[in-house]
C-alpha cells in the first residue's frame, strides 16, 4: 500500500529562481531544533515508512525505501548531526531532497526528520553568517542563520551535510541491484507514479 504524501503551497521552480531578492526555506523539526532547506532542493515529503535496513553503513544511515522503482537511502538528519536519534511519532516523515553529487551528478537522498512546519520566505539581508556553537552544531553545515520575524532558524546546506564519503555511500545504495542484494520488503513504500507531489504553482 503506498504511502500518503503530505503537499505544500510550493511555488514552480521558475518562479523562484526569478527573484533574486529572496529564497524559499522548508522549515523542518529534527533533534528539538528547528532547520531550514532550500525548498529547490526538495523534491517531495512522504509519510514515514518503514526502511529496509542496511548492514554495514555508518548509523545515521537508517536504510533504504523503494521510490517508484529507484532505491532510496535515508539519512537520519537529528543523528547526523550529532543529536539524538529521531523517534518515531505521529508527525514524523522523510523529506526527499537533491543532493549534489559531482559536477553535473544529483541524487535522491531521504532525510528523516521529526516534523515539517511550513514554507517560508527570506530575504538575503535576513540571513546572517553562521555563529559559533560551541560543538552543539558543526557549523561547516551551515549555510547561515535566517530571522523569521523575532527569531531565527538554522539554515542548511544540505550539500555539506554529508561528506564525499558518505556521497559515495549512498550513491552506491541507490544504484540499482539484483533484488538478492539488497534485503528487504518495501511493499509499503511509495510505488505509485500518481503518489508524486506536485509542486502547486501559486496563481
């Protein structure tokens, strides 16, 4: 049974790219902390669902679902950044991003997180540079800090999160394999081409 997609007010990826003033962030709970992701690097957000395990992969690697046919390796984002493991509730799902993965090369990564918040919109002079944590957040994952009205929001670089290596990790994940290699029953991930979110442009 495929899985329910959750559907945002996203504005086409062409009328973003066209003002130069402001981005758009994806606001999304991981590890009690509130994160923000370039809404052109999101490519849908499904319900969580259960993941294939994977053996022999660092832990913040929490396994793989079957994406209409294309293996995804998930990422569990509170761990990866060094926070405690994301537990399962109600509102938890995994965010499907692009990440770069050479010079002409993207790839599918899932990203679990606690809960996701809303679209949002900032302007280059309200992101400030990154300030020092103190070992809390590694802030070479950092793009920068972005105020939301009275407060601010860690924004990511979803490119620095994972390192080379562990581009490589994942990008040998999802190449495609005899079904012998990869253990597992995906029958409750997302398997339907109709289940894809479509961005709503806004009228």
């Amino acid at each position: 049974m495929a899985r329910q997609l959750i559907t945002l007010n996203i504005r086409s990826k062409e009328a973003i790219e066209s003002n130069d003033d402001q981005d758009r962030y994806l606001s999304l709970a991981a590890g009690n902390e509130e994160f923000g992701i370039n809404i052109l690097r999101v490519k849908e957000i499904i319900e969580y669902c259960e993941l294939t395990p994977i053996p022999r992969m660092p832990a913040f690697i929490c396994g793989a679902l079957n994406l209409r046919g294309q293996v995804v390796p998930v990422v569990d984002l509170a761990l990866r950044l060094d926070k405690t493991p994301t537990q399962v509730a109600q509102r938890t799902c995994i965010v499907i991003v692009e990440l770069a993965a050479g010079k002409s090369e993207e790839m599918e990564v899932g990203l679990l997180i606690d809960a996701v918040h809303q679209v949002i919109d900032i302007g280059q002079e309200d992101i400030r540079p990154a300030p020092s944590f103190d070992g809390a957040i590694n802030t070479d994952f950092m793009y920068g800090m972005g105020k939301v009205g009275d407060n601010f929001i860690i924004l990511l670089d979803i490119d620095r999160v994972l390192s080379l290596h562990d581009v490589v990790l994942l990008g040998e994940l999802a190449e495609p394999k005899e079904p012998s290699h990869l253990e597992g029953d995906f029958s409750n991930s997302v398997d339907s081409e109709d289940d894809a979110i479509q961005p709503q442009a806004e009228g």
